[in-house]
C-alpha cells in the first residue's frame, strides 16, 4: 500500500495534466486588435532602418549588437501579435526610444562620432 502522502501528490499531479476546453481552444481575437498588432509589426520595420545606419557612427561590436537588439524586438512584436496584439503598437516606439538612448550614451560616454 502507497503512503497518503505520495497517493496525494499522484492524484495532484494526475488532474493537473488534465486539459480542458479553455485549454485546447484558442482565444478569439477582435479584428481592430489584429490590425493594431499588424500595424504595431509593420511599423517597426522603418525602425530597422535606424538600426541599420547606426553603423556610420557605431563601433563595429556596438553595430552588431544593436542588430541583434532590433531583432529582439522584432521577436517581441511576433510574440506580442500572437498574443496581445494591441501591445505590438508599443515595439516600435520601445524599439526608436532605445536606439536614441543607445546613440546617445555612446557619443556622450564613449566617444562615437559621426
């Protein structure tokens, strides 16, 4: 005979496996909240074009890790779309405020010049 204790955390662990409708379908999303997320995702691609001139003034490490910071956000725009596709309209100006503190903080403090 099993112990209570470990009888318990097998029924706990057996129902929390258990799916439920809520589970297996996914949420509805309104159309004006997937044109924002779209909008919020197209958007953000000028942006890359900031990031992509950066390289006149940049350091070439500081260049590629703005690259792959643009990047990054880009992923977040993804996921937010499929997700919280209202939240996406925040990537791009997330993505615009962070290039100019990065620029700024790298003329200011380490000497990058155009």
């Amino acid at each position: 005979m099993l112990h209570p204790g470990i009888h318990r955390f097998a029924k706990a662990r057996h129902t929390s496996l258990m799916t439920t409708d809520d589970d297996v379908v996914p949420k509805q999303r309104s159309v004006a909240a997937l044109i924002a997320g779209w909008i919020g995702l197209i958007a953000h691609l000028p942006v890359g074009i900031w990031y992509l001139s950066s390289g006149l003034v940049t350091p070439a490490w500081a260049y590629v890790l703005l690259l792959l910071v643009w990047l990054a956000f880009f992923g977040l725009a993804i996921y937010l779309l499929r997700t919280r596709p209202v939240y996406t309209l925040l990537v791009p100006v997330a993505a615009a405020a962070f290039w100019f503190a990065a620029i700024s903080a790298g003329e200011a403090w380490l000497g990058w010049t155009g």
